[in-house]
C-alpha cells in the first residue's frame, strides 16, 4: 500500500488552491473547475469541489468542517516561511514553537479552517527521522 494523498473538500476551490499555490510554492494541476492537486514528493494534496462529493456517496464530506485532522509539510526552516506568511495568512494558531519531539512548527488556518502545520526538524533526533525518510 502507498498513501498518496489527502483531499480537502470545499465549497471554493479556487481560492483554496490560490492560497495553497502561495503558501508552499506548488502549481496546481488542474483537472477541471471542481478538482485541483497540488502534487509533492511526498504526497499530493487534493481539492474538490462539494459537487464531487455526491460522485463517492451524498453527503459524505462537508467543506469547513475539519476539526481533527492537521495538513503537515516538512520545510527548511519555518521561521523564514512565517515570515513570508505573516502578511496573508489569515489566522496563526502557533508562531514558530519547538516541540517536545524536535520538531519547530509554526500552525496555522487555511481560508476554509484546516490546520496546517510547517515544521523544520532541529534535534538531532528528529533530523535524523526526517533524514531516513526522505
């Protein structure tokens, strides 16, 4: 098995996918109005439209109403992206914090409420995680 990718569902994909495009400096492929993926090495993020929802099962997924997931992207070092960020980001939940784990992590809200989180490795230990993983 290989996880490849998460979906957002929204009811604005075009704004969602602007403020994803600027926030980690990945174009968009789009496949058409109602479906965008933003695709890294890793992993791809998905944006879909609410009218895609009905095509997996009615009523399956609402826009905006996350509150237990994190969207998490490994950068070279979060202090310099809050710095690019603090002018359009609309609401930060953490400035740039270092965690128990090792990880300095900076979490934030995307326009429809998801939390995002940017992180930069800084212990030993948690760069040497990321180190093996890449």
């Amino acid at each position: 098995m290989n996880f490849v990718s998460v979906r957002i569902i929204t009811d604005d994909v075009a704004r969602l996918v602007a403020f994803y495009e600027r926030a980690t400096g990945t174009t968009a492929s789009w496949a058409n109005e109602d479906f965008a993926e933003l695709r890294h090495a890793s992993a791809t993020l998905a944006i879909g439209s609410t009218r895609t929802v009905p095509l997996f099962a009615p009523g399956s997924a609402r826009p905006a109403a996350n509150r237990s997931a994190i969207l998490e992207f490994l950068v070279d070092d979060v202090d310099s992206v809050y710095e690019n960020l603090t002018d359009w980001v609309g609401e930060f939940v953490t400035e740039p914090t270092t965690l128990p784990w090792g990880n300095r992590s900076l979490l934030f809200r995307d326009p429809d409420g998801n939390l995002v989180n940017f992180f930069t490795p800084v212990t030993p230990d948690a760069v040497a995680k990321f180190a093996r993983q890449g």
